[in-house]
C-alpha cells in the first residue's frame, strides 16, 4: 500500500515536470522549424497538455483497465472546466477574444455529443474509436487551415511572446522534447500501477479512480500553463488550453484507448452521471465564454459556478462509493 502511494505521488511528480519540458521543447522545436505561431499554440501547446492524458490512458488500456482510461479522459474534461477554469477565473477574469476559440467550444460540444452517442450502448467497440482518431485528425486538419486563414488572430499574438519568453538553441529544445517524451512514458505506467493497486485495495472501481486521483494529477498541467497565463495577460491562451486539451481527451486518449482495449461493458453511470457533467459543464462553457450578445468572458462569479460545480460533482462521486 505504502510503495503504491509513493508511486501516485511521484508519478505525478515526475509526469508534470515531464510534460512542462515536453510542451516547452516541442513547441520551441516547432517555431526553429517554421512553423506559425498560432499553429503552435492550436496544436503542439494544446496536444502537449493533453500528452499526460493521452500517455496515462494508453498504458492504462494496455494494462486491461479501459475503465480506469475512460474515467481518466471524461474526468480529466470535468477538472479542465470545473476546476481549472473555474480557479483560474476566480484569479483574474478570462476574456476571450480569439475567434478561433470562439470556434472551438461549439465543436467541442459536438465532439462531446458524438463521444455520447458511442456509448448509448453501455460499449465502445474499436470501430467507434477508430472514427474518433479520424475525428483527430480531422480537427487537426481543421487547426491548419485555420492558422492559415486566421493571422492577426489574438491567440496568435499571445503565442508570439510566450515563444520570445521561453526562446532556446534548437538542439536543447529538442533534448528537452526526447527527455520530456520518455519521462512522461515511464512516469505514467509508474501512476496507472499505483493507481490501480489503490483502488484494488480498497475496492474502489477503475473508473471512480480514473475520474478523480488520475484525472486531477494528469490535469495539473493545464491548471498550472492557464493560472501562469492568465496572469501574465494571456487569456486566450488560458481558455485555449482548456478547450483544446478537452477535445483532444474525447477524441485521442479515448480513440487511442479504445483502440488498444474496446470498452465492451461499461458501467451504467458513464453516461448518467459522468458524460452528462461534463456536457452540462460544456454547456455552461458555451453559455458564459462564447459572448453572444457581448464579448466572451468568464467573470468570478462564474467560476465561482463552475467551482462550486466540480465540488458538487466528486461529493456525488464520493458518496456514491461510501453507498
């Protein structure tokens, strides 16, 4: 029991060092390669933050516990809204003035209403996680083209001087990006061993674990990057990490575990309880951060809401399991 907590904190440790590097040093690696800025902040930044995620499920599938792996990408999307945002608004009011994540957070509700319709069934087949890799790398698609077409756009500018910010020699950003990779790897299978030992022990499911322990340490990431831009004035990055990193969850780390191990028997409170807070989260995301008669912004107030949201939510999951 002893070695299993040792291996959770130190995973998660070790996984959110690993990640900052592995953000840092492919995004830097990406600019010496010529690669647009606002491509940068839309693709490398926002699969980067969700590497811990997408790592984590794939080991954990691997490991025969699909169940932990779902758990850790829906929780993951209800600690992004609910806690994340929810923390990071309370700081400082986020703006959202960037178009294209204006564009994002329908989609991702979308994604979300797709990734509810696989699991109607109580299953996810490989085929299922298969289309939703296509749907990947469909919105990756869709990040190019609209880098592209959108210059001048205000997450572009916010990108430019996080990059002048964190500026390194080509051959350090890429040690950085190999070291970062590995790490992530190993620190992951480290954290999914003490996880599901924990859970064995004391006869929690894979799934609770995976939607709180899991999806709180391989988030912490995205909490760290938004609070960090946030105060730093870059609020389109703050909520971009967010919104990005959650539908990379719904459709890479659940296609991705998907395809290694199908979901043949899911437990009926995925959709009742877990999908449906994370959708009525992204609702309320669409409602307070699109700016429909007014420009988008998530005042104190509503991250108030939305933290008091997530709390309301894991006091469901506890008692839940007490019962």
């Amino acid at each position: 029991m002893t070695l299993a907590i040792l291996a959770i904190l130190g995973g998660f440790i070790l996984l959110v060092w690993s990640a900052d590097r592995f953000v840092e040093g492919a995004a830097v690696t990406a600019k010496h390669a010529g690669m647009p800025s606002l491509l940068i902040g839309m693709v490398i930044v926002g699969f980067g933050t969700s590497a811990p995620e997408m790592v984590v499920s794939a080991m954990a599938a691997i490991d025969g516990n699909p169940d932990l792996a779902l758990g850790n990408a829906l929780g993951s999307n209800i600690v992004n809204t609910g806690l994340i945002l929810g923390v990071t608004a309370v700081i400082t009011p986020i703006m959202v003035q960037s178009k294209i994540v204006r564009k994002e957070i329908p989609l991702l509700l979308l994604i979300g209403l797709l990734l509810g319709y696989f699991l109607l069934d109580g299953a996810l087949t490989r085929v299922e996680a298969v289309l939703l890799l296509v749907g990947f790398f469909t919105l990756i698609g869709w990040s190019i083209f609209s880098a592209i077409k959108s210059k001048g756009d205000k997450l572009e500018t916010e990108m430019d001087q996080e990059l002048v910010d964190h500026a390194m020699p080509l051959k350090k950003a890429i040690f950085w990006l190999v070291l970062g990779l590995v790490l992530l790897i190993e620190s992951s299978r480290v954290l999914v061993w003490g996880a599901v030992n924990i859970a064995h022990a004391f006869g929690v499911s894979d799934l609770i674990i995976g939607l709180t322990i899991v999806a709180l340490g391989t988030s912490l990431p995205e909490l760290a990057a938004s609070v960090i831009a946030v105060r730093k004035g870059e609020h389109d990055i703050a909520i971009g990490n967010v919104v990005g990193s959650n539908m990379f969850n719904l459709l890479a780390v659940v296609g991705i575990a998907g395809v290694i191990s199908p979901m043949s028997s899911l437990p009926e409170q995925v959709l009742s309880r877990d999908w449906l807070v994370m959708m009525s989260m992204t609702v309320a995301l669409l409602i307070i951060a699109y700016g429909f008669r007014r420009a988008g912004r998530i005042n104190r107030y509503e991250g108030v809401g939305l933290l008091i949201a997530f709390c309301a939510y894991n006091v469901w999951l506890v008692s839940s399991v007490i019962a």
